[in-house]
C-alpha cells in the first residue's frame, strides 16, 4: 500500500471507530514502518480532540536497543513515532528470514520493555498438518516464542495456520476452536494471566466468515491480512467482532 492509501484507509477507520465507539473491541492498524507516522498523524487529525479509538502498530521490531544494525528498528523507535504494538515472529518473518522461536522470544521482550504490546506469531504449515503435527508445533513455539514475564497487557498470541493465509482456504470451525484451546491449554502451563490473554486468529479472515469465527471459544480477535486493506472489508470485520 502506498502512502496516501495508507493515510486514507487510517482516516477512515479512525472515524469509524470514533462514530462507533466500542469497550470491547480495540482494532489497530500495521502499516509498513515507512508510512507508520503518516498513520498515527491521520489517526490524530481524525480523532480531533477526542482521545484515538484506533491503535497504530508496526510489522517488526529489533531485538536490540541499541548498536550497529543498519535497517532495523529498535522497538523504543516504534514507541516514540506513536505506536502502541508490534507485531513479531510473523509466518513471513519467519519463512523468509528464518526468524527462530528465540529471536521471536527476544523480539517479543524489547517490544514490552519499550512500552509496546507484542503481537506473538505462531502456526504450523501444511506439511505439519497434514503430519498430524499441529497441535504440538504451535505449543513448541508458544513455549519458546512468549516471554514468561508476559501479561494481558503486554502480549497478545495470534495463530496463522500458514496455509491458510492469502489462499482463500480457511480450517472448520472445529480445527480452529481446537487450537485455540490448546493454545490457552500452553499458556497456562507458564504464564499467571493465561485466561485473559487474547488470542487472535489470522487465516483469511473476512467480512463474509469473521463473525462465525470469532464466535469460537478462545477466539478473542482477528489478524487480518489482505481484508484489512479495505476500509469498508476492515470496518466489517470490526462490527462482526462487537458482541
């Protein structure tokens, strides 16, 4: 998306949440960090005097306050341009950079020690489903990608069955509640805030299936991909999120 679309659809959004203003939904946006200022700008100058319904986040974040790391971005960077999270540990991260569950781990960390929220990635591919491998790959990666420092405020869990994403394929109904009870199943084993952390389903998400699918236990939002490029698909999947 190029700048001004990126602009436009922040705007948008930003003055839909603020005409429909909801307690039990927070919708934010990840734009790429090139047109993360220009976001958190649209957002405020929609927003007027009124406090911003709508969060600004970013795609990555460095694992490192600080140093040599030219091209990265440190996550007290992202915190200072206006963001509230980050997204990290991402299935593309992770297949193109080879991104383990330990750097995902220290990633997740420097985000909340700068304030911010860690949107923590995990999913298994085809192949691992197909294994009957699932279940335990996605608890492997909760184990060793969710700092045991975590909190409701701090973390949230977002599940990607990788081949799902951008395929227009989506797992039943079943496949999806399953693993998000297991999911909430791992994170009790480690962390005191288990029930309450939300966890987050990100597989071809869209306005035609996003209220069945968040209507699933431990299912307590959406990441949504190519949806959330359009105000109107984006607005929708935030309706069909409000109980």
């Amino acid at each position: 998306m190029t700048g001004q679309g990126t602009e436009a659809l922040a705007q948008a959004l930003a003055q839909y949440v603020l005409a429909k203003p909801s307690e039990t939904v927070d919708a934010v946006i990840c734009p790429p960090a090139l047109w993360i200022e220009r976001a958190v700008h649209a957002v405020k100058t929609a927003s007027g005097a009124q406090a911003p319904l709508l969060g600004v986040g970013a795609q990555d974040c460095h694992m490192q306050k600080t140093g040599a790391h030219t091209g990265d971005i440190a996550a007290e960077m992202i915190a200072e341009s206006g963001c509230c999270s980050v997204i990290v540990g991402h299935s593309e991260r992770r297949a193109d950079w080879g991104e383990t569950d330990s750097l995902v781990l220290e990633k997740a960390r420097a985000a909340q020690q700068a304030g911010l929220q860690a949107i923590v990635c995990v999913g298994e591919t085809l192949a691992q489903r197909e294994a009957g491998q699932a279940l335990d790959i996605v608890g492997a990666q909760i184990k060793a990608s969710v700092p045991p420092e975590s909190n409701a405020e701090n973390v949230v869990i977002a599940y990607e069955p990788v081949w799902a994403i951008g395929t227009g394929h989506t797992p039943t109904l079943d496949d999806i509640a399953a693993m998000h009870r297991h999911m909430r199943e791992v994170l009790s084993l480690f962390l005191t805030d288990f029930a309450t952390i939300r966890l987050l389903y990100g597989g071809s998400v869209k306005p035609g299936n996003a209220k069945e699918i968040l209507a699933q236990a431990n299912v307590n939002g959406a990441l949504v991909g190519g949806a959330s490029l359009k105000a109107a698909d984006f607005q929708a999947i935030i309706e069909a999120a409000a109980p």
